[in-house]
C-alpha cells in the first residue's frame, strides 16, 4: 500500500514536470526580462530639475505627457499580470496531468498484478523512467513556481512605482499649472492697472492739448495783430544837424534807403469792419471810426518822432478830432 502511494506520487510528479517543460519551452513562456520594469524607476526623474518658468500650454502639455506615462506604466503592468494568470494556467494543466498520470500508473500497478515475469520487468523498467520524468517534471514545476512568484513581485513592485511616480509627478504638473494660473492673473491685473493709468494719462493729454491748442490759437490771434501793427522804421541820420545841433534839413541820402525799408500791413480784422459811403461814393466815419483812425496815425508819428530824438508830444483831444472832421466834410 505504501509503495502504492510513492509511485503514485512519482508519477503525479513526472506529468507535472512534463507540463511545465512544455510550458517552459513555449515562445510564450514568461520570462523576467519581459517584464522587468524596474528600469522605470524614478531614479532618473528623482533627480532634481532646475526650476523653470512655464506657461500654462506647457505645463497642461506636461500634465498630458505625464498621463500618457502612467497609461504606458499601467499597460506594462496589464501585460506582467497576463504573464502572470498564464503562468498560473500552466500550473493548474499541469496539475491536471499529474492527476492523469496518477490514474494511469494506478491502472498500471493493476495490470501488474496479473502480467508475466517479463511484462513485469518492462513495466519496472517503464515505472523507472516515469520516476525519472516526474522528478524531471517536479523540477520545472518548481522552478515555474518561483518565476510566477517573482512575476508576481516584480508586478506588485512595478504598479507601485508607477503610481507613485505619476502621482508624484502630476501633483508637481498641477502645482506648476497653479502657478501658471496665477502669474496669468497677476499679469491681467497689472495690464488692466495699466490701462486705466493709459487712459488716465491719455485724457490729461487730450486735455493738456485741448489747452495748448487753446493757448497757441490766443498767441496766433495776437501774432497776427502785432504782424498787423504799423510802424515806420526811421533810417540813421535821417537828419542833418546845424551848428546849434538843432535838426536842419533831411538827409536826401538815405531818404530812399528809409521807403524801401517800410510798406503798409494790412489789418484782417479791420477789413472786416463795414464802413458807409454816401450816394456820391465818399466814404462816410462814424465818430468812433475817425477818433480810432486819428489814434493810429498820431501813435505812428510819435514813435517816428522819438526815432528822430523829439519828443511824442502829438495829442489826440476833441478839438482836435472836431477840426478834423470839419476839414474831411468841407474839403473838395
């Protein structure tokens, strides 16, 4: 009975060896270079990066980026897992073998009772070499076992790491894209602040203009009224002293020089002053227009007397103006 049971074991062990060579063997197999992903750590990424002022495009781009790694991360570690449940698979066919085998040696052990001393020997000799196969096969079985276990490790380790690295590193992405958000926003505030200082200055100067132009219309008016004064320039020596040094006659020299140097301005704003004619075409002042021109001739005169070293002692008075206008309407 107890030799029963050890060959039964022999042979459960012979299948199983059987299976996981084949399992083994296979192009499918799994090995630790397929899913070794320990090349994916954050060594590399641990290794801190200069700090580096980014837009928030480009820190969404990282985020992005990131994302796509931890896909890539989680597709390595589906793939360990499929490696992993095939493994298993292998395991439990192989198990399934050993089962049959057991049967089948069972069978064998009852057909032994009833063969010849001949048969008897083949069948020892059979048994031999399915002991040898089931411990060859109980080796690989073993050897499977612990690569599934290490698959499985290396599994566990490497969905660790990528979660942590891509946490890690969509935590320091979001914390950028913050930043990005918020220097956005410092700086539309301060493009706002400037703009209504812009506009604050651009109608102080609207203003400031309107005031220049204001002021530079005031110096044209009065430009054009001094361009428009009259005033002879007297020429040097337009006199000729006696020996009392009293003025004795004109300096018929410089008489011409003198009319050269002066000509009448006219008065813009004067010309616009309406002025009667009686029927016979004869121009017609008002008191006011005769006192205003008799003005204006006697100011001219005296700054031509001062020019000559006499006195401007020329008057405008009512008596004068009365002369005047007699000799204007008794005149031909």
């Amino acid at each position: 009975m107890e030799e029963k049971k050890i060959v039964k074991k022999l042979a459960t062990a012979t299948l199983v060896s059987g299976a996981m060579l084949l399992a083994v063997n296979k192009p499918s197999t799994v090995h630790a270079a397929d899913v070794d992903v320990k090349n994916n750590t954050n060594e590399a990424q641990s290794q801190k990066q200069p700090e580096q002022v980014v837009t928030k495009d480009q820190a969404q781009k990282d985020v992005n980026k990131a994302q796509s790694e931890r896909d890539n991360a989680k597709s390595q570690a589906d793939e360990a897992q499929k490696n992993v449940d095939k493994a298993n698979q292998d395991v439990t066919s192989a198990q399934k073998q050993v089962e049959e085998a057991t049967k089948a040696n069972n069978s064998a052990k009852e057909i032994q009772k009833e063969a010849t001393p001949e048969h008897i020997n083949e069948v020892k000799a059979n048994i031999v070499q399915q002991e040898q196969e089931v411990a060859n096969k109980a080796k690989a079985q073993e050897a499977a076992q612990k690569e599934a276990n290490k698959q499985s490790s290396n599994l566990a380790d490497a969905q660790k790491k990528a979660v942590q690295n891509a946490n890690a590193q969509k935590d320091q992405l979001a914390e950028q894209v913050n930043n990005a958000n918020n220097a956005v926003s410092e700086a539309t505030n301060e493009v706002n602040d400037k703009q209504s200082s812009l506009s604050q200055a651009r109608q102080q100067a609207d203003a400031a203009k309107a005031e220049l132009d204001a002021a530079q219309s005031t110096v044209n008016g009065l430009q054009t009224k001094v361009d428009s004064i009259n005033v002879i320039t007297m020429p040097k020596n337009y006199f000729l002293y006696n020996k009392y040094g009293m003025p004795d006659r004109v300096n018929t020299a410089v008489v011409d020089a003198a009319y050269n140097a002066n000509s009448y301005k006219d008065d813009q704003e004067a010309k616009k002053e309406a002025v009667a004619h009686n029927k016979d075409g004869v121009t017609q002042l008002t008191d006011a227009q005769q006192k205003e021109l008799t003005l204006w001739v006697a100011g001219i005169l005296n700054d031509v007397r001062q020019q000559v070293g006499l006195k401007p002692n020329l008057v405008v008075t009512p008596a004068s103006l009365a002369h005047t206008n007699y000799i204007a309407t008794h005149s031909t």
